[in-house]
C-alpha cells in the first residue's frame, strides 16, 4: 500500500471485519457465477403479493430493453408501511423538524400507514385512476413523504417537483407527464423567505394552458396564509383528507409498472422524465440501503435531500422505510437560524446515520472546526455523501471532525438513472479511500472505455460504463424512448455509457474525475474538472471551487476557474491559486482566469452548474437557457457583474 500520509493513499480507517468481508465477497462471487438466483434472493428484501420466478430479461443491444422480476406482483407502500406494523407499529416512521426549532412531529409506522391510506382514499375519490400521474410540489414536510406512498399505493405515479420550478418549468412537465392532479400547498420557509407554492401552481396551471391535463389541486396548509383558491378544482388538504377511512386497500400492481417519473435536466435538451419501475426500483433501494447504510430499526437515519430528488427518493423515503428504520426529514436551510444548527439536530434526534452532499460539507467546513466541537455527535455510527465528487481534504474533515474517526464514510457515486448506489465502499467490508467512489456494488460491473467506446484496461482514466443492467436502472425517458437509447447506449454499444470520466487505481477503485462534458481539452492534455478542483482544496482559504472550460484560439481551451473564499479577510490571490493548480497539476493546468465571487450557481440538490459558469466566462449571458433548478436564480445577475469588474480591473 501507498504511504499513509499520501492522501490519495488507501486508508484503511476502520477496522475489517472478516466476516462481513467474507460475506461480501461471496456475493460477489455469486452474482458473477449465478446472476439470476442472486437478483432473486435480493428480491427477498421486500415484499411480494406474487413472488418472480425470472430475475431479468434485459438487453442493451438493439431498441434497448429493461426489465426485472417482470412477473412478480407487489405494492410499494405494502413494503414500506404494512409489513411493519405486527412488530414495529408504534416505532417512529418519520421524524419532521420543522424550521422552528421548537416544532417537530413523529409518525408511528401505524400513524404514518394512516396518513397514507386517507390521503390515498381522497385521490381514489377524486378520480385519480391506477397508471395515472399526480404531481407533488411541496417543500420538506410530512405530507411530502405521504403523497408518494398515497400515490404508490393506489398504483397513480409520483412525479415530485422542485419548489423552486418557475412556472413555466412547472407548467412544461405538467404537460409533459399528463398530471392529473397536483399537491402544493400554500407557501414553503426556506430561511428566512417564503416560497409561494400554490401562487407558482396556479401560474404554471396559466402557462400550461387547454392542454393540461389537472383536474384537481389539493393545497396544505403549512404557513396558514392566505392564497387563492379556485372553486371546484383547489382543495383544502386537511378538509379532503380528514374525513377519510385510514384503511384503504392497496392496489397491486406488476413489477414493471412505473413507480414513479423524475426530471432531471441533463447537459444539454430539454428536461427528461426518467420512469422507474415497481419492483426493480424498490428492490435496488433496499439493497443499496442495506449494503452501504446499514440501517437500524431502533436508530434514525438522516438524509438531508430534499424529496424532489432521486437521493430524496431513495434514501430519504424508500430506502429507510423498506428497512423499517426511523427516517428524519428537516424542513430548514443549513446553519440557519445559526451555525449548528445541523448538529443540534443529530444530537437531539441521536442521529445514526447522516447522509448529505459535498456541497453541504463544503459549507459546513465554512462555520469552522468549533461549531461541530460544541455537539456530542456520539450517536454517529454512519456517514454518507453523494451528488459529486468529494475532495479528500472534505472527506477527511468529513471523517474527522464529524465522525470522530470512528464513523465510516459512504461516497457514493450513482445518478437519478441508476435509482441507487452503483460505486460505494462498502465499510467493514474494505478500506475506504478519501475522494475515491471505490468500487462497483456486489452484481455490477463497471469498466473503462477510450473515447472511442472501447474498454481499456488497468490503471487508466476513461468514460465510466457498465456492461449489464441492475434492477433500479431507469427503463426509459418518459414519451422519448429513442432518446434515452441515444444518450446512454450508443457510445459503447452494448454498453450504458454514464456520462461521466473516471479514474481507476491498481486496487480497482474508481474515482469520478467529472461529467464528460467537463473534461477541458488544453492543447491536447485532457483534463478533469475535479482534477484542478481537487488541487484547489488543499488551499483553506477557500471553500469552494469550480472549473470549467471556454474557447481559446491557440489551445482550443483555455480553464477559467471560480472560487469562493472561506472568508472574505482572508481571500486568496490569484496568482497563489494559479500555483497550486500547476503545482499539483501541471503547468499545462494553468488558469487564464480566476475569478472571487461571493456565491455558485446551484440546483437545490447542492450541485453547481458548470454551463452557466462556462457561459459567463465566455461572455455568452443572452442565452443563459433555462435557470428554473437554481435554488436561487438571483446568484446569476451578481455573478455576471462580479466577472465584468474583475475583467475591467485586469
């Protein structure tokens, strides 16, 4: 093994346990020899109305087709809710803390069933029929979570939106999916503002115009003001659903009926509806969760995603509840009202397992080593992160000043398409690596291919495919199947190409150097976004950094970079930030630019967006293209401003 003072060195910083080692290697084994009796005995971690007796019948050749356990029978909601209520019925299901810190409510497993059967009740009544769509618009509160299993147990498809959709974005996947009925509510708290949910509904409701197809618009009462509400089709939450039975029978649907549709941008195109299927969704969530998680029934888990994300979904929802364990969900901002405000949280609550992204770590790494130092923290027995590549100096600070050294860290790497983990070490089983995704799960297999498509082999950088499908993988785009064969399966034919480049040690473990899209070409040296974004983390005078690639007439490309210092008295010179990149780097890394702002450009879900960042470097602000998934689109025109300044001062 490499040096232990190496960071980019394995680290072996928990103990192996050789059992679960062992166990995990059998299943490696085994997935490998008898794939098909492997994905069934993994199917035994949910519940079934019809068992399957075929495990896949998938092919990534041709048109492209998925399908898992096709003749099994179950229903989600069954799986999360019903199963557990002979043992479990009176164990916290859901925790809500509110942004007040002095408002909080627990669901039982029995409460939660409850709360799902009225509301389920109350769209049967409406009309809402089984293959359906219902689109969910809330903020992070219980009904959220209740909505998707509601929907999930009458068999309608959850199509969860993002509170902070424009209208016209909103209006655009209402039509899209064909909702037939939306649940909004009056309006969100996100800190210190107030976001106008029903008022964005009814203004998307305006820009989908005729062709819309929702009937029916079912407002909660969160904040209790007052908003308009349209005769006949608007109805009051509560009022509808109170008066409702709190048993309601499930409808079971077959295994390949869609669970769910879920928008995510992309690089390029219009949003897409990726569709995720009942049983192989479900089945992944509870294996993914069960391998790298480790969820307890008498602990809570905290997943700091927001629900209208696939990480919301999975392990914020299914993956929790399929477990039987008790999930948390924080209706608040980040540090606010205060630094700490997280890890009062974790102490309050006695957090087990805290699961967020790089992003958020990045920030909370900003209120300083002494914030966390002020908590216990003692009840960590788990961290998770996911949503992008994390550096090792946010890993280790992760693992260290949170974890205590005793809590192992789950990177995961997986995407909206996968439905769950695909890269992740699995801890107790093998060492850990900081910044590195490690190794594909038990039952995949994930290789490395030139930019030509084929598979390369060793230690080698490449584009990050895999060579078979799993049971959560996206069966389609929603109404454009020929696309979604495009796009994922005809650069490696044969293959599902995921988009991003990635780096292969010796050992096997792989590190995601970035999005495809953001490998910068200089002068014939290709080079990862998180590769520079990397060598910046070393310097702790900032917090955040982010590269991306413009035009240059000589190199072809040229890097521009944009960092946020941790504080503005100790803002880094350029000049510094230039050398640490060709120190660690190379020279050929060199900056022509790098630019101080004050903020990202940022999807809800933490993640920056590096288009727009590559259009205002390049100067192309009149065709910014759609900026509804900003958690704030203000952060652009400040932006812009901050780069012209700094232009004219150089």
């Amino acid at each position: 093994m490499p040096d232990s003072q190496d960071r980019t060195a394995i680290w072996n910083l928990t103990d192996i346990d050789p059992v679960k080692a062992e166990q995990i290697a059998r299943l490696r084994a085994q997935a490998v020899s008898d794939p098909d009796g492997f994905w069934l005995e993994q199917a035994r971690r949910i519940e079934w109305a019809s068992f399957p007796a075929v495990a896949s019948n998938s092919s990534f050749e041709g048109d492209v087709s998925i399908r898992w356990f096709e003749d099994g029978m179950l229903n989600a909601s069954v799986s999360c809710l019903d199963r557990h209520l002979a043992d479990r019925g009176d164990k916290p299901a859901l925790i809500w803390q509110a942004d007040d810190t002095t408002v909080s409510r627990t669901l039982t497993f029995r409460e939660l069933h409850e709360e799902v059967c009225r509301l389920s009740n109350a769209l049967r009544a409406l009309g809402v029929k089984r293959g359906e769509r219902v689109a969910i618009h809330l903020p992070m509160v219980v009904e959220g979570v209740v909505a998707m299993l509601a929907c999930a147990r009458i068999g309608a498809v959850h199509v969860v939106l993002f509170g902070g959709f424009s209208p016209e974005g909103i209006g655009e996947r209402l039509i899209d999916s064909s909702a037939v009925a939306v649940i909004t509510c009056d309006t969100g708290r996100r800190g210190a503002k107030r976001i106008p949910h029903k008022v964005t509904i009814d203004a998307a409701l305006t820009h989908a115009g005729t062709i819309c197809a929702v009937k029916n618009v079912i407002v909660v009462q969160v904040t209790g003001d007052v908003v308009p509400m349209k005769e006949g089709r608007d109805h009051d939450y509560t009022a509808l659903v109170s008066q409702q039975s709190p048993a309601c029978e499930a409808e079971i649907m077959r295994a390949e009926d869609v669970l769910f549709l879920l928008y995510t941008s992309g690089s390029t195109g219009k949003p897409k509806a990726m569709v995720h299927a009942t049983g192989g969704y479900m089945v992944w969530a509870a294996y993914t969760t069960d391998l790298t998680l480790a969820p307890e029934p008498e602990r809570v888990h905290w997943c700091t995603a927001d629900i209208a994300w696939i990480t919301g979904h999975t392990y914020v929802v299914y993956g929790p509840l399929l477990s039987g364990t008790t999930t948390l969900i924080y209706e608040g901002l980040l540090g606010w009202p205060q630094p700490g405000r997280w890890w009062e949280i974790v102490d309050r609550y006695e957090v087990s397992c805290l699961y967020t992204a790089p992003t958020a770590i990045r920030a909370l790494i900003r209120e300083g080593d002494e914030v966390p130092g002020r908590y216990s923290l003692a009840s960590l027995r788990r961290l998770a992160c996911a949503g992008e590549p994390i550096s090792p100096d946010a890993w280790e600070w992760f693992y260290e000043v949170v974890g205590r050294r005793r809590c192992p860290v789950a990177d995961m790497w997986w995407q909206t398409e996968t439905g769950g983990g695909m890269l992740c070490v699995i801890p107790g089983a093998q060492p850990m690596k900081p910044g590195w995704a490690t190794t594909p799960l038990p039952g995949l297999t994930a290789v490395l291919t030139s930019e030509k498509g084929e598979i390369i082999e060793g230690a080698v950088e490449g584009a990050l495919c895999f060579t078979a499908s799993w049971p959560g993988q996206a069966r389609t785009i929603w109404g454009d199947h020929k696309r979604f064969r495009e796009t994922y399966f005809t650069f490696s034919p044969g293959k599902y190409f995921a988009g991003d480049g990635a780096r292969r040690d010796e050992n096997g473990y792989y590190m995601i150097t970035g999005r495809m899209d953001d490998v910068i070409n200089v002068s014939g040296h290709r080079i990862g976004t998180a590769e520079i974004e990397d060598a910046l983390a070393t310097c702790h005078a900032i917090s955040e950094a982010a590269a991306v690639g413009v035009s240059h007439d000589l190199k072809g490309q040229g890097i521009v970079v944009f960092v946020v210092a941790r504080s503005s008295k100790v803002a880094p010179a350029a000049d510094e930030l230039s050398t640490i990149i060709c120190d660690r780097v190379g020279r050929y890394a060199a900056p022509e630019r790098v630019y101080l702002v004050n903020e990202m450009p940022k999807t809800r879900s933490g993640k920056i967006v590096r288009r727009l960042l590559r259009k205002i470097a390049s100067n192309e602000t009149e065709s910014l293209g759609d900026l509804s998934t900003l958690a704030d689109p203000a952060v652009i025109p400040t932006l812009i401003a901050t780069v012209k300044e700094q232009n004219a001062a150089s």
